[in-house]
C-alpha cells in the first residue's frame, strides 16, 4: 500500500496540471507561435489555464515562424497572436511584459472565441507604433507646409507611412489643444536629410489648409503626434463573454481594443490604458498611448462591461459603443441587397430599421431568413449620396429576406441598421479618462448603465463614419 500512495499522488498532480494549469516557460525572444502551438495541445487536452513564466520578453510575429505546419487552423497574418475557436481558457500572465515585435501589427486577435479570459500582464511594442516631433519652421509667405524635426528614439519611417498628426501645446506635461484644428492629415511627407537641435531628422509636412498657419493653429515650438499604420492591438471578432482583467496596454498602432461583430458581453476590469515609459533612444515622453480609440465596440448584441478602468492619453475616444449603417442597393419583393461591412453583420431574426436617403424613418422589419452572401454581385450605381465613405464597388454584398411587405419606393442610397447590434446593454462604472483627444465616450446603444460618469451633452446622427445610433438624441459620455 505504502508503495501506491506515491502513484496516486502522482496521478493526481497530472490530472490538476492538465485540466487546471500548464506553464509555458519561452526564451527571452520567442515566437508567438510557440504559445499558439501550447494552448491548443493543452486545451485539447482539457487544460483550462495557461500560465506564461513571469518575465519580460520579446514577441515575434506567427506569420515568421518555422511552425507554421504544427499549427491546426486559420491565424491572422496582420496579428502576433491568434486565438481561434476556443472555450473557456484562460491565459495568465502575471509579472509578464510582452514587447511586440513588429510595430504594423496586432497582439492578440481572437475569432469566434467564448469566455476566453486574459488575466494580468503589461503589453507594449518594442519600437513605437507611432512617432511624433517638434515643429520647427512654419512659413509666413502664404505656403501651407511646416517643417517637423522628428524626436530621436521615435520611427521615423512613420511620418510617411501615417495617416493623422495631432496638436500639442509645449507645456509640462504636454497638453493637447482643444480647438476646431486639434490634428490635420498631411497631403505630403519629404525628409530634407538634415538635422534638428535634438540630433532628429527634419521632415516637411505639407498641410491639407492655409488657415492651420494663417490662424495660428500651428506654431513653432508645438509638438506633434503621429498615427503609424493603422490597426488594432487586440482584435475581438465574433466573440463573447471575453475577460480582461489587470491588463496594461501602454501602446497600439490604432484602437487599443477594437470588438465588434459578435454576441458580445464582454469584461474589461482593470483594464488601464496609459503611455509607454519613454523609449531607448528617446529623452521625451510619449504623448500619446494609442494611436487611435482605446475600446472600441462595433455591432455587438450586448455591450461590453468596463470596471475600473483608466484611459488615459488615446488619440481619439476613450470608448466608443455603437452600430453601423447598411446601404441598400437594390429591392425585390421582400427582399433586399445592401453593402455588408463584414458578413457577420446581420443575422436571421434580427429587428431592422430602414430610413430613406433623406434620412427618414420608414419602417421596422424582422430578418426572416439567414442572410445570403452575393460574390460578384455589382450594384446598380457606382457612388452613394447618403453613406459616405463607402466604396461600393468593392465590400461585401448581401441579400436579405424580410417578414413584411416593403415600400414600393424603397431602394438605392437608403440605409438600414440592426437594433439587435448596437452594443446595447452595456455598463461603465468606476472609470477614469484622462487627456484623449476625441470625445470621453461616444455612445450610440441603448440601455445605457453609468456610474460614477457624468452626462453632459447630447449626441447625433452621425453617418460619416457609417455609425448607427437608435434616435436622434443620444448620451455623450465624458469625464
């Protein structure tokens, strides 16, 4: 008997490793790959928790990896991580850092995954995802240019590659300015090959107006943030009931949490979003932490929960909760064929709404049948006038059935929005936002939950950005 008692304890300590806790131990370097490849043996295996050895390292991108043929499954190319079809795993990375390689792309991306949780770690990328500078020349001969010197330690190669600088005054701390002109595209990008007083290059930045100079938006002396290639640091597609919880984000090429498309319901706690330390190289601090929102949530079923979080520097807002437009191309019967922004976007049962091109309601309708996707489809007028921005020669055509008669008027240029897809249901309490350059929150849901957030102004329609809103008055949230 004596000689089973360590047998059994054996056996027990391998059936607690495998379905309660597996520890992944990677290189100072490693690719994301290898944790990719651990998580799906383990959870094949029936592992529940994955816990990363405490420590900082270097993440290279899946798409680079020798590995590739071991992995089982579609992953992101654009992303380090991907995380596809899994249940009720959680990563654990508690004292870890991750420092992304590759500053284009996404951390985590995860695709039709359900109550996946992430728990603790501080991420960041090794180089910046963004740049910025000082300006150091501003012309008084009616030209519309200024010149940048960009701050060593900052990418240079980013100032050509971006899209959106923003205005900072030169106080301590920098302060953004808060004014109509608060950011501008550049229409043009030339390096001069030469140097500023801090040792940075000097880049001229043509400007899309005069009245930036000719109204004293633009001074010599201002700071300058600069958007890099836009994309998301962790991208939630088609997902539901995800945790982050005692995550830092201290930086990302464009929205710090981009979820949209899914069922939603999602836990952001103690979540907080701030700047990086200032980086190798560099003797100024970052002014920004994203490069773009810090959450942003489009066309869930249920909003998402956000608890004592921080946002604290995003290049645009804080959080953003809302749903998206449809254009309508074509009628038939009960039958409709509109533009998609993705083919997840409505679903058989959902309660639509449809208003004309001069942006009047006409009506609530059920989607009756699951809706069909059109390849090849082309619509019947090149351009839209009530949806702008869409290019509706090249996104995703759908036709869907409807349970009702339509109107015999009803077809091209008007729009519809799903009520089953605004991220309604959502809670934020106990949150602070701090120095964003857009709006506090922007919201377009219903059945909004506030606490400890005041309300202070009302919001509109705003189709430019293909946003859905379910009336034509609206919380805007700001702190």
């Amino acid at each position: 008997m004596k000689a089973e008692v360590p047998l059994l304890c054996f056996l027990f300590f391998l059936f607690v490793s495998q379905t309660d806790g597996q520890l992944f131990s990677p290189s100072r370097t490693f690719n994301a790959m290898d944790l990719m490849i651990f998580v799906q043996q383990q959870a094949a295996q029936g592992a529940t928790q994955i816990t990363v050895r405490p420590g900082t390292y270097i993440v290279l991108p899946a798409s680079i990896s020798s590995r590739r043929a071991e992995y089982r499954g579609w992953f992101d190319e654009t992303s380090h991580f991907t995380f596809v079809d899994f249940t009720g795993v959680s990563l654990i990375l508690n004292d870890v850092t991750f420092l992304m390689s590759n500053n284009e792309l996404s951390v985590f991306r995860f695709s039709n995954d359900h109550q996946f949780q992430i728990r603790g770690g501080i991420i960041n990328y090794e180089t910046p995802p963004y740049t910025q500078g000082t300006i150091r020349q501003v012309p008084n001969n009616g030209e519309a240019w200024i010149m940048v010197e960009n701050h060593p330690g900052y990418p240079e190669d980013l100032w050509k590659a971006g899209s959106l600088s923003s205005i900072f005054n030169p106080t301590s701390p920098p302060t953004l300015k808060r004014n109509k002109w608060a950011d501008f595209a550049p229409t043009y990008v030339r390096n001069t090959g030469q140097k500023g007083p801090l040792g940075g290059s000097l880049f001229v930045l043509n400007l899309p107006d005069i009245s930036f100079i000719r109204d004293e938006h633009l001074k010599v002396g201002d700071l300058l943030s600069h958007r890099g290639k836009f994309n998301y640091a962790i991208n939630i597609w088609a997902s539901s009931k995800m945790s982050f919880i005692d995550v830092t984000l201290l930086s990302s090429p464009g929205f710090g949490f981009y979820e949209s498309s899914g069922d939603g319901g999602n836990i952001y706690q103690n979540v907080q979003i701030k700047r990086a330390p200032t980086p190798p190289g560099a003797s100024i601090e970052p002014l920004m932490s994203t490069s773009a929102d810090g959450l942003h949530s489009v066309s869930q079923k249920v909003g998402p929960t956000i608890t004592n979080c921080l946002f604290d520097s995003t290049n645009d807002d804080a959080i953003a909760i809302h749903g998206v437009y449809s254009l309508i191309t074509e009628r038939g019967g009960n039958g409709l064929t509109l533009v998609a922004s993705n083919a997840n976007l409505l679903q058989q049962g959902d309660h639509i709404r449809i208003f004309d091109n001069h942006l009047g309601v006409r009506g609530t309708w059920v989607v009756s049948a699951p809706p069909q996707n059109l390849p090849g489809y082309r619509p019947p007028r090149p351009t839209s006038q009530t949806v702008y921005r869409t290019d509706i020669n090249s996104l995703i055509y759908q036709r869907i059935t409807v349970d009702r008669p339509l109107p015999p008027d009803l077809g091209f240029d008007f729009v519809l929005a799903s009520f089953n897809r605004l991220g309604s249901g959502f809670f934020v309490a106990n949150t602070v936002i701090l120095n964003n350059r857009g709006r506090g929150m922007l919201i377009k849901a219903m059945m909004e939950k506030f606490k400890t957030i005041e309300s202070v102004a009302a919001h509109w329609l705003e189709f430019y950005w293909h946003q859905k809103s379910n009336g034509p008055i609206q919380k805007q949230i700001t702190a």
